[in-house]
C-alpha cells in the first residue's frame, strides 16, 4: 500500500472512530472504492456523503467537485468533504466543508 493510501485509510479510520463515538452514528463506515462511480469514503450515516481528505495542500475546489460526483453517484441528499488540519490528529478539530447551498439547506432543515 502506497503512504498516500495509508495516510488516507488512517484518516478515515479516524473519522469512523469519531463519528461513532459522537453516539449519533453508531452505522459509520469506510466505504469499499467504487472506482468512477465512488459513493465517498464513509456510509452509514443516511443519505449523506463524506470524503475525507488527509493532503498537505488544500484543493476544496477540487475536492467539492468530487464530492458533487459522489453525491449523484450515491443518490444522496448532501455531504461535506473532511479535511485533515496539519498539526493535530483530533478529528473534532479538522475542517468540514461544503457549498453554501448546502449549509443554507441544512439550516432550513434544521429550523433557522
């Protein structure tokens, strides 16, 4: 396994732990790839897609191109992409982003 890959797996492996700890996604999990029709790197949380991103440099712009790939391609309703902050392995701690629309509709959703 490549240390890109490593790093990679090792950071969704971090993500599935937190997010099951948090006691609101006890069905987390890494998602098999799924080549060019990839759904994201974690299931189990309902209509949502997560890509979780460990890089040096940060490409939201191109990351969120892939997240709305991975949104149609899982039938989803929304996701965010994860992005590992340099200098701290504390997941509560790294960078979730998304599209404005998104987070408008979750607001809406959630009563604001």
């Amino acid at each position: 396994m490549s240390k890109q890959k490593q790093k990679g797996t090792a950071a969704e492996t971090a993500v599935v732990k937190y997010l099951k700890e948090s006691g609101q996604f006890p069905y987390a999990e890494r998602r098999a790839l799924h080549g060019i029709s990839d759904k994201g790197d974690i299931t189990g949380l309902g209509p949502v897609v997560i890509e979780v991103k460990d890089h040096k440099t940060l490409k939201f712009s191109e990351w969120l191109g892939e997240l709305a790939d991975e949104i149609a391609n899982a039938e989803a309703d929304t996701g965010a992409v994860i992005a590992k902050k340099r200098g701290t392995t504390n997941v509560a701690d790294w960078y979730a982003v998304m599209p404005v629309h998104v987070w408008v509709s979750l607001l809406k959703e959630a009563g604001y």
